[in-house]
C-alpha cells in the first residue's frame, strides 16, 4: 500500500508518520521534500518540492509499501493558496501547469490522508494566513478525482492517537 499523509505545515505530519513506521517497520518512510529540496522562498520552491514528491511517487523501483511526508497535492494547494492571497502573479499558472504531473503521481497512491490543523497554533513567524489558506486549498484539491484518482482518502483529526488509530485501521481494513 502507498500512502501519503498530507496537510499543511505544523499539522502533526511527521508525528504521525513516525509513530506509523514504528508500529509498521515494513513501510518504507519518504521523507518531508521541503527537507530535501531547498530551492529558496516562494513559489519556485513549492514547484521544485512538487516535482520531487511527483517524481519519487512515480520511479518504478518504489517500493509498495511507503509512507510518504507530503505528495505533489500539498505543494499545488500551497501555489493555490499563495495565488489567493496574491502574494504570487504566477502561481494560477504553476497550477495549471505542474496539475497533469502531481495528477499521474497520485494515480501511484492507494490512501490520501488529510491532516486537519486540529488547534495546532503557529506563531506569525508560521505565516498562520498561508498555513489556513493552504489547507482550504489541499481539501478542494482532494475533492477533485481528476487529481486523487482512485486513491481512498483519509481525513483525520484529533490528538495524535486518535490519529494513529484511525490511520492504522484504515491500512489493515
């Protein structure tokens, strides 16, 4: 099974991720692409991070048991969100333009898990208005079929063993 948990920034990602892999050491772990991608601030970076989540989704060699921080969806909500607080004239046409890659990545995942902001506050350093804004954006991106398709999607919310819970079940049922 291909899973990748999404969700904005400080959302409970990696903690789930790693409590996951803990319980279920046969699943491989691709880590958060904004760790592994630095190509500076702005809407560069998240075509880059989109990129990169795309393409690891989409190499042969993956193995079928995965657990991945983020997938292309994550990166195209945030160029979505940056497009409606006008902080980007171009990010409507990145959209547009990476939507066909981030679409044939996720044609490679079984299960999409949501990840709410559950009362996790950021500090302004954050950008809590892009982090709302992104995470508006990610739950109308998963809504479209033509984006997710047939991967079963997961939204979850809660404490961290709630989540844990619900995502474990989700996987063995």
């Amino acid at each position: 099974m291909r899973i990748v948990v999404s969700g904005t920034h400080a959302t409970g990602k990696s903690t789930l991720i790693s409590d996951f892999a803990l319980a279920h050491p046969e699943f491989a772990v691709l880590p958060d692409p904004f760790d592994l991608v630095d190509d500076g601030p702005g809407s560069g970076s998240f075509v880059a991070q989109l990129r990169f989540s795309a393409e690891r989704l989409l190499d042969p060699a993956l193995p079928r048991a995965v657990i991945a921080e983020r997938g292309p969806l994550d990166f195209l909500a945030y160029l979505a969100a940056i497009d409606e607080l006008g902080r980007s004239g171009a990010a409507a046409e990145l959209v547009r333009r990476e939507a066909p890659l981030a679409a044939r990545a996720m044609a490679q995942v079984d299960l999409l898990v949501l990840l709410a902001p559950d009362g996790i506050a950021v500090p302004d350093e954050e950008d809590p208005e892009l982090r709302d804004a992104t995470a508006d954006a990610l739950l109308d991106l998963a809504d479209d079929p033509d984006l997710t398709g047939t991967a079963r999607i997961l939204e979850l919310s809660g404490d961290p063993v709630t989540r844990l819970a619900a995502l474990r079940s989700a996987v063995s049922g």
